[in-house]
C-alpha cells in the first residue's frame, strides 16, 4: 500500500531538487579589499545588481581572476581596461563585449556563462521568460552575474561614495575614495564602509611592472541601520 | 658475409667545383656609389674591404678608417652589411643552379657544388667548369672564377691564383697535397678558426704548408688539439667537406582562383574552403605553424585588396576562413553585395614556425578548447570587433594606454607595450574606471560663468567652480574640489599631432571625481572615477 506512495514522494523529492531554486552553496572568492563587505565571497550562478561604482565591479573580478578564472564584461563600451587590471584582474583571461544589441544581450551573457566564473554586465531590456532561462542557465553553470544596474530578484549592492580624499584647491591629486556599500542579499541588509587607497605596489611585486597602482582597502564596519537590528527580541 | 669497410681517419676527397666572384663586398654595393669611385667598406671602424681605386691609393684592409680616409681622401665609406651581401648573391646562386644542381654557400662571393654529378653529365671537369663560366657569365657578366679540386681548401686556393685572363683552373685528383705544399701557413687562419696557430707555427720555423704536412699527424694533433689535426688534414690535401644542398623553401602560398566572378561574401568563402584546407595540410605536412598570414583579393576592378592578418596561436582552417570573410565583409558595406566582382583569393603565410616550438605544455600558455569554441561561435553571432580582448600599452592619454583588439587578434607583445619607460606627464593615483573612447565635450566655468582657460606658460585664468555637461541633459554642477593643470605634451614635433593638452581632475558635488582636458580653450572629459 504504502509503496506506491513513497515512490511518488521519492519522485517528488527528486522534482524538488532538479529544479532547486535555493542559492548555491559554493561561494567565489573577493578581492582582499572587500573581504569585510563580502566575508564569505559572492555566491556562485545567482545575479547581483551593483550600482554607483563602476570600479566595484572590476574588483569583483579581481577574486575569481586572480584564482586562474575567465571574467568577461558586456556592454561596456567606455571600460578602463588599466583599472581593471589594477584591481589585479588577468587581462589575458577577460572578454569584452562592449556593445551587444539588446536583442543579443541575453545570448552574449550566456555564451559567456559557459566559460566564465563572472561576468559584469550593463544592464538591458529582457523578457521574463529569457529572465527564468538566463537564471537557471548561470545557475547550473555557477556562473556569478554583476548587473551595473537594477534588475528584478537579485541581490543588490548600493554603492555611495561618501568622499574623496587628497583633492585640494588647485593641489594635490585623486588618492583615495570612500565608499559606503548598502548590500541586501538574501533579504539582509548590511552596510559597509570601504576605503579603496592606492597602495604603492613595488615594480617587483607588480605584475605591470610598477606602472599600475594596486588597491588595498581598509574596510570599517558601519553600525548596522536601526530596521536591521530591530528584527532580534531585544 | 661482408664486413663494413674500416673507417679511415680521413675519407677519400671529395672533387669540389667552386666559384669565386673576386671582391664580392665591394660589387655587392657597387651601385650605392660612382661607378669607379673607390669604396670603403668599414665594420667597427676597421676597413673590411676596398676598392681596387682604393687598394691602389694604398688602402688595405684592417686598416682603421682615419688612416684609410688619409691615404685616400676622396673615398665613399659604406658600412659593412653582410646581409645585403648575401641578398645581391642570391642571383648568382641561381644562375649556377640553372647550369649545375645543389649549390652551397661558402660565403656570399664563393660557392661550391660538388664536381663528381656535373663531370659525368658534362663530359669531363674542365667541360663543366667552363659551363658554369660562361652559364654565369651570359646571365650576369662580371669577374668570376672557377676552380675544381679535391675539397674546399685546396679549391678555394686554386681559385684565389687564378686572373681574369684564365678565369679557370683545375688541380688533377690526388695532386692538391703538391699544389697546396708552397702555400704559407696563413693561408689557415680562416680554417682552423684560430690566430694564434699560424703565427705559433711560423715562429716554430713552419712556413709552408708543405713543411707541416711533413711532420707526423699524431705529434701537430698532441701539441695543436682538434685544430692541429684539422689543420694538418688540410695541409695534405685531405678535404673531405660536407657541402648542405642549399634549399629554397617550399611555397606555401594558395591562390584560389575565383573564374565566375563571384560578389557574394558568403559564395565567395565557400569557394575557398577546398584552397584554404590545402594551405592548412600543406603547413602541417611541413610540420609547421602559422602565426600570420596575408590575404589578396583580386577584385575585377584590377585592384587588389591586402590584409596582414595577425594570430595568437597559430592558425587553423577555419580561423583562416573567417579573416577571408571579415576582409570581404570590411570591402562590402552591411550585407550588400560587393560593389567588383572578386577573381582571386590568395592566402601567403606570412611568419611560419616549426611545429615542434609550439608543442602544447602541460599547463599551455593558450586557452582550453571550449573556450576558444565558445568564444569564436560568439564572435560569429556578434561580428568581428563584438567579442574583444584587452591589454594596457604604455601612452599618456588613457584612450592610448588602453588596447583593445577583436578576439583571434594578436595583441602586442610585452616589448611592444614598452609599459616600463617613463612616459612623463601620466596620471598618477588610481586608474579611473570608466574611460570615454571618445572624449565628450564639456564645459568648466569659473564662479562668474566665465570658461576657464589655461595660458601657455600653465596659469590657470580663474579657479574652476561649474562642470557642465551638456550630454543628453544638461546638467551643471558645482566644482567642490580640482587640481591642476598637468600638462600632456606629445608629438609636439609632428605637424599633424595634437597641440600641448592641460589636465585636471576634478570633483563635483556629488562625489563625482572626473578627469578632464583642456585644449586650446576646448574641454573634454577624459574619464570619470565611479
């Protein structure tokens, strides 16, 4: 009697998690500047909707790039390809495509997911059909999404930039930007405040041989917004 | 059964023909000056060879040129260029290829085939030397000289004693050891690779070459080494040379020959598919890569279109296909027919390279397989420039140090990006992250609305207050910080380049930190930190 009906269940189980909708548990590796804004790294094959800093999402890059991944970048026609490699992405191991139609942008990102671990992307229209295709299809392949935009289920990251440090009045030169990052994932907001500061790389530590200024930060934790700390019994 | 016979130290002669052009180095640029001016050719200051006007004004070679310009003040000093001497040989290589198979090069100006094929089909050696002769000398003119001996040397020696009257001698088999006997010992010195044993031998009381063959090989090869031994084989006239068969290489070139005349991109590569798997099979019967190749359209017109097509591998069938096609797709305009009618297709290797240099490492320097596949099936999908690579050059505008290439393209090379040289007035501190490809106009004023202008001596006319941007929306904002200017000056020295650039960085009141340049009362934003 009772065997028809754990088969069914059994099936059932089986349904559940081939079309598992729950992030993945792998995680990819940041840059060690933003280990305090993401400790436990960025979640493999889900999207992430990055605005205010395009610098930010070059050094999301940083982590999976430097760990022998290819990065790719779409719709990014005005990129500095120099920054990029500052944050220490591989050149030789990232992809340009920097203007897709809108009509190619959903096949372009998912060609690209075949082969890349990242992928920043600009934002562009797409139907919610493509939507549930394009998540199931960076979801299969682990394949971590960066939309320097809004875009519907994803988790965001809010970048300001609160201030610049080392511009005067007619002196000095751009050294250092503080940033606060607002990031929601998984419905729980934190806040983040980064400071991202060249740090003078010596020629041999550089692989660009001391022409390129390398980032390090130094991150300090913001106190959580009050709506955060409300949610525990207090 | 019959047993090998035993190896001798020093094999039979071979009997060696060999051509002489007297004063190669000299006719070689004889064009570059006056016909019968005399001529210095000079190498790290020492006179390498002269003229005969030269010679006889009491020029010699090794001479340092201040002495040789004192003794003849009115001579043309060239510099010594062995590979033009090598290019202007090539003709008479083949003009002696045309009378006589395998040819090789001693050095530009003398020439040796061996003697044994050419006496048979000509009949005797003296018949085939006097073919060479004048085979050489109807094609070419000019002093030439021809001697037959066994081995190099003993040719090579003969030759130098003949004259322009008896352009030609021969030096029976077995009597070079007697020939050679009256010869000094310097003659060596450009065997055995070694100064200093002429001049020991002399000092020993061995002048001749006769008087070292007289003593015994094992004793000069005791107190020589290899060298004496070398040099006491050549001295008995026992030359036995290894004369490598000059070899031209094989053409690789394909030409495809297009007779309907074709004005379709897509007709034409199908075409060209059987043509360009030849040209890949020919490579790699040769076992070799092709990393750049160069692809002629013939169009009807009588034009010819031409493209150096770079590869950061090597190339394959299909890679090669698809620069056939880009090229035909740049010459037509979006997918309309080509305006002349394509007659031929060739495809010239243009820089091959053994096979076994590019062998794959465990860990190869070029990308896995599904990556160049995934990546090469976009490219078709978005066209050529779509799919892109990057890497950063050294320049100063940040447009220049940034180089994108479509992916299949070659980007430069470490050398070529030459990052380590100093490239003053570059940017310091971070790299901005976004970088217009073209820089956008925009506006800085001063708080009384006046633009900012930058003297020539660097003064800035009033501190910058408003940046507007007039892209899609206006929009103005207040300046709350800047620094500058910092001048770019480049190409300064060419009339077509731009004029000396102001930079400034700025930041508005929203955070927003912009790099911005100024010419001549002109601004633009360069970049912008976000």
């Amino acid at each position: 009697m009772l065997h028809p009906a754990s088969a069914t269940v059994a099936d059932l189980h089986d349904l559940i998690e081939r079309r598992d909708t729950s992030p993945s548990t792998v995680r990819l590796p940041v840059h060690p500047a933003l280990a305090d804004a993401f400790p436990t790294g960025l979640a493999a094959g889900t999207v992430y909707s990055l605005t205010g800093s395009t610098t930010l999402a070059l050094a999301l890059l940083a982590g999976p790039s430097q760990n022998g991944s290819w990065c790719a970048i779409v719709g990014l026609p005005d990129l500095g390809v120099e920054a990029a490699a500052g944050w220490g992405v591989d050149l030789d191991r990232l992809i340009l495509v920097p203007d897709p139609d809108a009509n190619q942008w959903v096949g372009a990102v998912a060609a690209l997911a075949e082969i890349t671990d990242v992928i920043v992307a600009a934002p562009s229209r797409i139907t919610p059909g493509d939507l549930s295709r394009l998540a199931a299809r960076l979801r299969s392949r682990q394949t971590t999404l960066v939309v320097t935009g809004p875009w519907p289920r994803a988790a965001t990251v809010q970048a300001t930039t609160v201030g610049w440090d080392g511009l005067g009045q007619g002196h000095g030169c751009l050294l250092r930007q503080h940033l606060r990052l607002d990031i929601t994932e998984r419905h729980e907001p934190r806040s983040i405040h980064l400071t991202l500061n060249p740090h003078q790389a010596t020629p041999q530590s550089s692989p660009l041989a001391g022409s390129l200024q390398y980032f390090a930060g130094t991150p300090t934790v913001l106190p959580r917004p009050s709506s955060n700390t409300s949610r525990g019994p207090q | 059964m019959k047993t090998p016979p035993m190896k001798t130290s020093s094999p039979a002669p071979v009997r060696v023909l060999l051509v002489w052009c007297p004063q190669w180095s000299i006719r070689a640029v004889r064009e570059q000056a006056a016909p019968g001016a005399a001529l210095l050719l000079i190498a790290k200051g020492m006179v390498v060879a002269c003229s005969p006007a030269a010679a006889a004004a009491g020029v010699t070679t090794g001479l340092r040129v201040r002495e040789a310009q004192l003794r003849c003040p009115d001579a043309a000093v060239l510099p010594h260029d062995p590979a033009v001497e090598s290019r202007e040989f090539e003709p008479v290589l083949r003009a002696i290829e045309e009378v006589v198979p395998g040819v090789h090069t001693i050095r530009p100006g003398l020439a040796a085939v061996r003697a044994g094929g050419a006496r048979r089909f000509y009949g005797s050696e003296h018949l085939a030397a006097q073919a060479i002769l004048h085979g050489v000398q109807d094609r070419l003119g000019g002093d030439l000289r021809v001697a037959v001996a066994d081995g190099l040397f003993a040719a090579e020696q003969a030759a130098y004693t003949t004259t322009a009257e008896s352009p030609l001698v021969l030096v029976h088999p077995g009597a070079s050891r007697r020939f050679l006997a009256q010869l000094p010992v310097s003659t060596l010195e450009r065997e055995v690779d070694s100064t200093r044993m002429p001049g020991l031998l002399r000092r020993m009381g061995i002048r001749r070459l006769s008087e070292l063959a007289d003593l015994r090989r094992a004793e000069v090869h005791a107190r020589f080494g290899p060298d004496g031994l070398r040099a006491h084989q050549l001295a008995s006239g026992e030359d036995a040379p290894v004369l490598d068969v000059r070899s031209a290489p094989k053409d690789l070139t394909v030409r495809i020959d297009l007779e309907d005349h074709v004005t379709q991109v897509d007709q034409v590569t199908d075409l060209c598919i059987a043509g360009v798997d030849r040209f890949v099979q020919h490579l790699i019967e040769q076992a070799l890569l092709c990393h750049e190749i160069r692809v002629i359209l013939d169009l009807e017109s009588g034009a010819t279109d031409t493209r150096v097509w770079r590869h950061p591998w090597h190339f394959s069938a299909a890679d090669v296909l698809d620069r056939v096609r880009w090229q035909l797709q740049d010459l037509a305009s979006d997918d309309e027919p080509l305006t002349h009618a394509i007659t031929g297709v060739s495809v010239v290797p243009e820089s091959v390279d053994p096979a076994l240099h590019h062998a794959t490492g465990l860990w190869g320097d070029r990308p896995d397989e599904h990556v160049v596949q995934a990546l090469t099936g976009l490219q078709k999908t978005l066209g050529r420039g779509g799919v892109l690579t990057c890497a950063v050059r050294g320049g100063r505008l940040l447009d220049e140090r940034r180089v994108l290439r479509p992916w299949g393209d070659a980007l430069p090379t470490p050398r070529e990006r030459r990052l380590e040289q100093p490239w003053p007035g570059n940017l310091p501190g971070p790299p901005p992250a976004t970088v217009f490809t073209r820089a956008r106009p925009v506006s800085v004023l001063t708080e009384i609305d006046q633009p900012v202008t930058v003297s020539p001596r660097g003064e800035v006319s009033g501190a910058p207050a408003w940046l507007r941007l007039p892209e899609d929306r206006p929009d103005t904002r207040r300046i709350t910080a800047w620094a500058g200017p910092w001048p770019v000056q480049q190409r300064w020295w060419q009339a077509t380049g731009r004029g000396p650039l102001d930079r400034f960085q700025l930041l508005d009141e929203r955070e927003q930190a912009w790099l911005v340049l100024s010419e001549a009362g002109h601004w633009w934003a360069e970049a912008r930190y976000d």
